[in-house]
C-alpha cells in the first residue's frame, strides 16, 4: 500500500490503493472498509439457506470478503483499504504537510503507570504540527486525557530498554 497517494472517495471517506494480497491481509487486519472507487464495498449481504432449507440474507465473512476482494484484484479492478475521517476534517488534495506515526487504532501497547508495566489499546491518534515539530498525541484505553507517543512502546522489551537507558 502506498499510503502517501490517498485518493478521496466519498463523503468522508478516503483510501489508499491495494496493490496485493498482503496489503488486503494488512488492511482487514488494521481494520480498513475495503472498497472500489466509488466506494462500493466487498461486504454485502449474500443469501445462505438455514437449518430449515429457507433462504436467509447473511453478512458475509471476512474469508469471504478476502475472497471478494482476491478476485478483484486477479481481475485487474483497482481496490482501496479506506477509512473515515471525522465530519470536521476536510479532504485536500495537495498538501505539504506529511505527518507519520508507527502507531494505529487498536494497537497495543505498554508504558510505564505508576511504576508498573501497563498494557492499553489504542483508541484515538492525533497528529499535530506545532512550531514546525510533528507531535502525536495517544487515547488509550478508558484514559481521558492523551499520551505522547514518546511514552508509549510497542512492545514490553522497548520499554524496559528505555527504562534501562536512563
């Protein structure tokens, strides 16, 4: 996935083009709403028969999305792993400002609570340009205020290594 190409799609919603099957693994994983361009998904319902031989409409499984989405791709149609902005954001199409982060909604991770190891999940990440410094800001968990992301580790080893540091 080149995630520096993102395209508008509609609405509030923007995507990044799929190039392969470890990008589809790679979105589903992260949680990304695969869809064409116009935004057309690969989740609709499909028609199953019940225990009782009646037809009755299903969500389809995420197998059956991959397979949706495989078949696409084989067939040369381009899919995008998208996501929804919030209402307040607006979509620009060029802009000069890149801000990265390594981290995502729903990761885990560790810092340091009351000198204890604590692991939380990800809920929200900002990313802010202030006086010409990128900061990313973290929502764990059931926090209400935001963590730097210089407090936070993906892994346990990284943060006994920056403990071990000081």
């Amino acid at each position: 996935m080149n995630t520096n190409n993102a395209i508008y799609i509609f609405g509030h919603m923007v995507g990044v083009e799929v190039e392969n099957i470890q990008d589809v693994v790679k979105a589903q994983e992260i949680g990304f709403y695969l869809s064409d361009e116009q935004g057309n998904g690969y989740d609709y319902t499909i028609m199953r028969e019940d225990e009782e031989g009646n037809e009755v409409e299903c969500e389809p499984t995420e197998q059956e999305i991959f397979e949706r989405v495989s078949t696409a791709l084989a067939d040369g149609e381009k899919v995008y792993a998208c996501m929804t902005l919030s209402p307040d954001w607006d979509v620009q199409r060029h802009a000069n400002t890149h801000l990265k982060t390594n981290f995502y909604v729903g990761q885990q991770v560790f810092l340091l609570r009351d000198n204890k190891i604590a692991e939380k999940t990800i809920t929200r990440v900002i990313l802010e340009k202030n006086e010409d410094k990128e900061v990313c800001k973290l929502l764990l968990g059931c926090d209400n205020a935001y963590t730097k992301d210089t407090d936070v580790f993906a892994t346990k080893e990284e943060l006994v290594e920056s403990l071990l540091k000081e």
